[in-house]
C-alpha cells in the first residue's frame, strides 16, 4: 500500500451543519461534487470529506454512526489494484471489512480493519485522478 | 483554522505491533523520535503516528482506548496560536476538550470536538518546523 492519505473522511450527522462549523473556522469547500449527503474541502494535498454517518455505515459495513467514525482512504491509480491492496492488507494481518466492489458513480472501493480495528478504504475513483506525486488535487480547486 | 491536516494520529494497543503491520504493508518508519509510546510515518505532506491509546487518552481527556480512535491534528508555526486556534474553535460551535498547556517535550498542545465529536489537536511542535506551504515534513525525512 502506498504511504499516503488520499482522504480522511468524517462521519457526521448532519452534512449541513458541519459543514457550516469548518466554514466558521475559515474552510472552503469543493463544491465539484457536492452533495446533500457529503462535503469536501481540499487540506494540501488530500481531501477531508464531511459524510453522513449512515452513508458512512452502510460503506463500511461498521458501526459508525457514534461519534469519532473516521476512515482513512488510499486512492489508487487502476481499478484493479483494489483487490489487490485488500488482499495485501489481509495477508499483512488486516481484517477484510468489505471486498472490492463497483460503485453506482463509476469507482471501486473496498475496506479494511488494521489490528487496532481502524477503517482503511481502498478506493479507484475515476473521478479524482492522482497527481504525479501522488497528491490528491480536487479538479479545478 | 488553517485549511490543512498536519497529522493523524491512531490510537493503538501495541505499538510495536501496529508499526510492524504497516511496515509489511510496505510503509517505512521515520524514526527521529520514535519511543515505545509512538511511531511516525512520512505520507505526504502529513505525518501518520501510532501512538498509545491509554497515552492519547491522557492526552485528550476522552476515552479513546477503544479500537477507531483518531485524532487530526493542525500544526501552527507559533506558540501562542494554539490558544487562539481553540478559542476560535470554541467560538465556531466546537466543544474544548483540553486547553492549550505546555508540555514536557517542549510544545504547547490543545483539543477540541468538533459538533460531531471529532477531536482535534492544535499544536506547536518545535521539533517539526512547518514547510513554506505549510506541509509537515519530518526532519531529514
């Protein structure tokens, strides 16, 4: 798995408000592909994403609808390497939370537990190509 | 509040254990302060850390033993912007978890909760001089 964070995603339980809390604090969304369930904010060179929390739940297959849901996503350049990451994690002694899958929006994505239990999404999103470097820049952020 | 992740820290039972996972993963330590306590991974622009859960639920006041326990963390450049960082966290709709206190090691370290529980750190760490664009790249990484 590369060493890098591509998203950090936060359950919340009302995208709206929160949102509005992050907008206090003097943040900026990325209204690209916004939507009543999520919220994104370009942070350098990864994204946090706002995400109800019962989207969030009915992803990963966990319960993360308490407060603290949090999963962390590494983005991958081809659909294929989904798999293969998730497998890789399985071998390395992760715990599979949901095999790879296509998505209705067009990507694949698939879930892992480390050994603390922490979320780990692997995710090919046609939509957030990676830059050189790895980097996820939002389009036109 | 900066628009930036700075580091995200897991919590976890074993230390050394978690560390060897994401080494089989692939991933490389950085180890210039690295303790039984904590390990530090370079992605990007931002640092991952392993750290103790009873040690992180020391930090924050929360409890944060059990597995999903994440705290995000934005760095500031200067000591006196962490209080100001939570005050204005406070004044957003945010939930003061620790107030910005000196620690041992030399930096200045706070939390908030965000309306949906997710705690942040704000923290001057002078060991870890922010780049010019505000990444965090670990010294001599």
């Amino acid at each position: 798995m590369d060493q890098r964070i591509s998203v950090i995603t936060l359950a919340v339980h009302d995208v709206a408000a929160a949102k509005a809390f992050y907008q206090r604090l003097g943040w900026r969304t990325w209204t690209g592909l916004e939507t009543a369930e999520i919220a994104f904010f370009q942070c350098g060179g990864l994204v946090v994403a706002l995400y109800s929390a019962a989207a969030l739940a009915a992803d990963t297959g966990l319960d993360r609808s308490r407060p603290g849901g949090i999963t962390l996503a590494v983005n991958v350049r081809q659909r294929d390497e989904v798999a293969a990451e998730l497998a890789a994690a399985v071998a390395a002694g992760g715990t599979l939370l949901k095999a790879a899958e296509e998505k209705p929006w067009g990507g694949t994505v698939g879930y892992f537990a480390d050994p603390d239990g922490h979320p780990w999404e692997i995710a090919w999103v046609p939509q957030f190509p990676l830059a050189a470097d790895g980097s996820l820049i939002l389009p036109g952020d």
